[in-house]
C-alpha cells in the first residue's frame, strides 16, 4: 500500500510541474522571477514530502518484517494452501506440525500427503468444505509423524486458504493420563478423601462405601470427624493437624467408627496441597487393616514360635537371650545356657517316618517343660536340637541337677501313636554368662561345642564349656580349610592290614586304611579326618580317591595274582547316599583291573540303620554284580542278630572292644563265641579284629572264627612291604610269653 501511494503522488507531482510550466511561459520577467522562487519552495516542501513518505515506507516494511519473523516462529502453525490443498506458504511450526522439513520441499506440496492415510479421506472431505465457504469447526488429525494435530482454516480475500494448525498430541496424552488417573484413584482398592481448605469434602472414590459403608453423596459437603471413633482425646488431633500443616503430611493407624457403628482399624496417609504457601486441598488414603492386623499378630506368633512343639523358636531364643545380656552387662548376675541335642532321633525318624520323627519332638517338648521351672526359657533351636537358659542360675551342682534331670526325663521310652516303643537319649552342651562369654552368638557356640563333645564321648551325657574345647574347635576349624588339599598335594596316603585265615594262618587279603600327614599338625586320626570330610562334605571326592589308589595299588603289588583274594574297603554313609554310588564302584573296580569278587565293601551298623531301605537296595545292587559286603565294628551299635538276616551282609567284623578281654573275662568270650555261632547259623564270616594277643587268637580259632586281624600279626604297612607280613604260622610256633 505504500508503494501505490507514492506513484500516485510521484504521478500528481509530475503533472503540477507539467501546469506550471506552462503558466509561467505566459508569465512576464518580474513575474517569472516570483513565480521561480515560489516554485524553489514548493519544491522544496515536495522533497521534505517525499523524505517523510520514505521514511514511512520503511516503518511499514520493518512492520512488516517483524510481524512476518513473529509468524514464522509463533507455536501456532499456520499454511497458506491454494483450492487444491497445495501449500504456497508456512511458518516454521506449521512445517513442523503438516511434518514438512524445508519450505524448499513445501511448494506444490499437497497438505493431504501429511496426514496420515486413515484419516485422508476425511481430512479431504473436511477442506473441500472449507475451500467451498462452508463453516467448519476445529478438526483433528493424525500425522503421518503419528502427531495429533488441531485444524482452523479460512479463505483469504484472494481465494487462497490459512490453515492454522495446532499439535495437541502432549494435551490429549495428559488428559488420557489425567483420565487414567481418575480412574485408578476412582476404582482403587483404597478410600480416597479430597477436601478444601476448611476440610469439607469435595471428592469421595467408591471404595469409600465398602471401607466405610457412607456412600459419596453422603458424605460430599462433610467434615471427615463424621468418622470419628471417640476413642481418642483432644490432643491426638492436635498434633496430628500440627504435623500436616508444618510438615505436609502425617501418617498412622486411626481407629475410626463407620456408618454401621463399627470401630475399624484405618491406616490412613493425609496430604496437605498448598499454592504456593497456601494450603488449598487436603487429600486423605485410607484402607481398613482391622483383618490385615489380625493376621499380623498370627504371623507374629508364627515368627516366634514352633509349630509343631509350640515352644518358642530361634528367633525368639536370640532375642530373649540378647536382652538379659543386656540386662546383666553391668551387673554381677549370670544365667547358664544348656544346648540339647537327641540321641537316636535321626533312627526313629527314618525308621517310622518322619510324622512319628513330629510326634517324638512334642513329646520331648512337654518332657521338658514338666521338668524345668517356670522361670526357665525353654525354646526348639531346629531339628531335634533344643535350648534352655536357667536364669541365675550359675552354680555348678544346681546346673548338673537340671541336667541329670532332663538326661533322665529324655532317657524314658516314648510310646509312639502306632504302639511302637522307641528309646532316646541326649548330649548336653552348658555355657555360663559371664564366665565363658558375654554375648548370645559365643554363648550358643560354646554349649554347641560343650554338646559335641558329649556326643563323642558316649552321648546321653552332658559337659561343661571350656577353653580346650574351643582349641580343639579351632582345630577342626584349620583342619576343614586344609583337607580339600590333602590327597592331591601328597599328604594322603595308603596303608593296609592283613586279613588271616584261621585254618592255614596265611594272608588271604588286606583292609586298606587311609592315613594322612600334615607337616603342622603331624599324623592325623582316620576317625577325626574321616569325621571331618562327612561333615564339610569332601568325603564325595576323598572317598573315590581312596578306592582308586587301594585298588591301583594292589594291582600293582601283584599279590592278587594268587596270593590274595580279598581287599577291604571303608564306605561312607555319604557315598552310599550318592545317586551314582553303585555305578562308581563298579566303574572305578574296572578301571583297577581288579575283579568284583576281590571287593569286600565295610559298612557300619550305624550307617545302615539310618537309612536302611536305601542301604539294602544298593547293597543288594553291588552283591549281584559279585561285590561282597561286611558288617564292621559289630556290637557298638544297635547288636540286633534279628536284623542280620534280613540285611544283604556276607561278613560279620566283631569289634576290638569284646576282643580285648576274652583271654580275662568268660562272660566276654561267651558274648563271642555266640556271635560266631549264630553268624555261622545265618551263613555269614566272621572276622575278629584288634588281636594283640596270642591267647586271643587261640581262644577265637578254637571257636571257629573264620579270620583274624590286628597287630599280633602285623600292623597297617604300605603295599610295598605286605610280602613281609603275609604268613602268621611262626607266631603260632614260638612258646607264649
């Protein structure tokens, strides 16, 4: 517009000049004279005319200029299309928005192309209204970018349409959040409660009638005291508001009163809303945990006592015990500690079953509680092991009265539910505080070790903690950490008894014992390294490498090319246990060179009670492929002949404990001489072990026992040495001593 202005007045500008040349042609000389300086100031006014007009020119396109830069990054996109949709112009966010990267790329562009192929044809039918003067409202449509854009458009005066576009993708994904929200808070598990400032209600969920039974009409418009309990005082509320209002929140258990007059157990969350510093809304969450409480009071109990015994359990034993440490810190006072452990029960467990195992330890817990005082701790520790603290109670002859006490009271049989009677015993381990410690954890450790100590000394039996044992604790602790090392660095080895014929005195065979040399600790005893690897489990790779090395062994001394028949071997109640025992064995025999037959596998009595139905079937498996099996140390365990028929054993070894007395006691040798007797009857060997005295041997040959082993005739040598020690006749020569 401002460029046609200036033509028009350059135009009239031109023809003034044009008229008044020729008016001053007619003029005279004065005349002229005027006439020439009026027209130096008209002309002068016509340039000052002409600055000002440039110089609007310029405010108008700088206008212009700022107004077309503020378009073309406005938020708002905006594209000038023609009546075929082609886009002619458009603003940085209307690119964006129709997904054009460049206007370059944009002319002859259509708009269509930018929308997505499902909404098209409607985005089409939508302009064609448009562009045909129709009214149209704000529209929507998706992108080929997957946007959500809203669309106004208007036709220009000259025929041209401005489409204005909006990208709405953000506000319809938070109002589908928003609704979302509403909907989780609407259908939550939960009672939620929005009030104002002054704590009317404004907002109630529809959990609120089941938490409550008010339903949301009722309580719209409410204070939240409609709740109220009336259990509680004045001053609850106060600080309650007190901490919403300074800290934002509060949250606890409040017992409410609901529509029916019920009290129920609420735990509730309240939030303060602010506006800057103003509070304006308070939101309230609660849930009904009347049941949710009860059950934790249950599982509360569950946590801290037995099941089966109702006793108290570990956890409430730790906690009892840390809190008279505690207690007595300061103090002179001092309790005792006895740890018990069943004797046997393993046995009757795997014998019966293990709800017989159930009905034994309840037994054992009412035993218990009939002999203690009522002041004393009584808990179930785990398994069959129990505690007992004896509150000041320090004095040795009142700790050992207790004691014999339980001893005896668990020493009774036990009738079980199927008529069955069974008999146990127990070890019992005694720590006192303060003397040997201050705290629970070294308080239970040394009553264990005092415990395990009875064990080895006979059972059914208690001890008294001391420093030795710890050192002897402490032992075994370093003994663990070197036994997996022991065979492969070289301090393992192999050493063999031989086995005598009663009717030709000549070796028939070997036991093959391990022995092993620590360059610290010295010779270290079979029963405590053997004990050992059971225990940590290292047994499962000790035990094949004890089978291997005797078998390599004697096949290399060549004894067993005519002069030997059979070798004894040792078996672990954990091998036996392993699922590829018999497979092993046989595998390992193979590999040796020797034949299955040579093979007299030893197993105690103690070992196969505890899991008999096992033990026979793979020992049963092992007799079929020609193994031979024997019952070693025979009579320090359970002695029963009965079982003896019923066990897959080929060899009875009678222990070197009725051994060693039949030359001195008649009722020792009758004991023997049964054994053989009712061995041979059930078609079994037998083997008498520990001899060191001729007499013995004499005594054991006149009864018809079938071998003899022990150190009259040789003591365990290594393989290289057994020709020395394979021929006993020449004891037998010699004058007794």
């Amino acid at each position: 517009m401002a460029n046609d202005k200036y033509a028009i007045l350059k135009k009239l500008a031109h023809q003034r000049a044009k008229d008044e040349v020729d008016r001053l042609s007619e003029m005279g000389g004065r005349d002229l004279q005027s006439a020439f300086v009026a027209l130096k100031i008209k002309t002068f006014e016509q340039e000052i005319l002409l600055e000002e007009l440039r110089l609007d020119k310029k405010k108008v396109e700088d206008v212009a200029f700022k107004y077309a830069d503020i378009l073309s990054k406005f938020p708002i996109g905006y594209a000038v299309c023609d009546s075929n949709a082609i886009v002619i112009n458009a603003n940085e966010q209307g690119l964006k928005n129709f997904c054009i990267s460049s206007m370059d790329k944009s002319v002859g562009r259509p708009v269509a192309l930018s929308i997505s192929f499902e909404d098209r044809s409607r985005f089409l039918t939508w302009f064609s209204k448009v562009n045909g003067g129709m009214a149209q409202n704000e529209s929507a449509f998706t992108t080929i970018n997957d946007s959500l854009i809203s669309l106004n458009a208007s036709v220009l005066p000259g025929g041209e349409i401005i489409i204005i576009s909006n990208d709405i993708s953000k506000t319809q994904a938070n109002l589908k959040l928003l609704h979302l929200i509403k909907n989780a808070v609407d259908n939550s598990n939960d009672s939620v409660l929005i009030t104002d400032a002054d704590s009317k209600i404004i907002y109630a969920n529809s959990s609120l009638a089941r938490v409550t039974g008010y339903t949301r009409q009722e309580v719209i418009g409410k204070n939240p005291s409609i709740l109220r309990s009336g259990i509680y005082g004045a001053e609850f509320y106060e600080n309650m508001w007190k901490e919403i209002t300074e800290n934002g929140f509060w949250r606890g258990q409040i017992a409410d009163r609901n529509k029916d007059g019920k009290l129920s157990i609420h735990q509730t969350n309240i939030s303060a809303v602010k506006d800057g510093n103003k509070i304006v809304n308070f939101i309230a969450i609660f849930s009904d945990v009347t049941e949710q409480n009860e059950m934790n009071e249950k599982i509360l109990e569950l946590s801290i006592y037995d099941t089966l015994t109702r006793l108290p359990n570990r956890l409430m034993f730790k906690n009892h015990v840390e809190d008279i440490c505690k207690s007595k810190f300061s103090s002179t006072d001092g309790f005792s500690l006895l740890f018990i452990d069943l004797d046997n029960f393993k046995y009757v467990n795997d014998t019966y079953g293990h709800s017989f195992g159930d009905e034994l330890l309840v037994e054992v817990a009412k035993r218990l509680k009939r002999v203690m005082r009522k002041s004393d701790f009584v808990a179930r520790f785990g398994g069959d092991e129990f505690i007992v603290v004896l509150d000041e109670i320090v004095e040795t002859v009142s700790i050992q009265s207790v004691a014999d006490n339980i001893i005896e009271a668990l020493s009774e049989d036990v009738k079980l539910s199927i008529g069955q009677k069974v008999t146990i015993g127990s070890s019992i381990g005694i720590s006192l505080y303060p003397n040997d410690a201050r705290n629970y954890e070294e308080l239970v450790k040394f009553a264990d070790i005092a415990m395990y100590k009875a064990k080895e000394d006979g059972k059914n039996r208690y001890f008294f903690y001391n420093e030795q044992m710890s050192t002897q604790s402490i032992r075994i602790s370093k003994l663990k950490n070197i036994l997996p090392k022991a065979e492969t660095c070289g301090e393992m080895y192999m050493k063999y008894q031989p086995l005598f014929c009663t009717k030709t005195l000549k070796a028939i065979g070997v036991e093959a014992l391990t022995r092993w040399h620590n360059i610290q600790y010295g010779e270290i005893s079979p029963m405590e390294f053997i004990t050992l690897s059971e225990k940590t489990g290292h047994i499962r790779t000790l035990a094949p490498w004890i089978y291997k090395t005797a078998c390599d062994e004697m096949k290399k001394s060549g004894l067993y090319d005519g002069v030997f028949s059979e070798l004894a071997l040792n078996i672990s109640g954990v091998q036996l246990k392993e699922q590829n025992f018999v497979d092993s064995i046989v595998s390992l025999t193979y590999a040796s060179g020797l034949e299955a037959s040579n093979i007299v596998l030893e197993v105690t009595e103690t070992l196969l009670i505890e899991n008999l139905s096992l033990a026979r079937s793979r020992l049963e498996s092992l007799r079929e492929r020609g193994f031979r099996v024997a019952l070693d140390d025979f009579g320090t365990g359970y002695s029963s002949l009965s079982y003896l028929q019923k066990l897959p054993i080929d060899i009875i070894k009678i222990d070197k404990s009725f051994i060693d007395n039949i030359h001195k006691d008649k009722k020792s040798m009758d004991i023997v001489e049964t054994i053989i007797d009712l061995s041979h009857d059930l078609g079994k060997h037998v083997v008498a072990e520990g001899i060191e005295e001729r007499l013995q041997a004499e005594l054991l040959i006149e009864s018809g026992c079938d071998i003899l082993q022990g150190y009259l005739f040789s003591q365990p040598v290594k393989a290289k040495y057994l020709e020395r020690h394979i021929d006993a006749s020449d004891i037998f020569r010699q004058k007794p001593k």
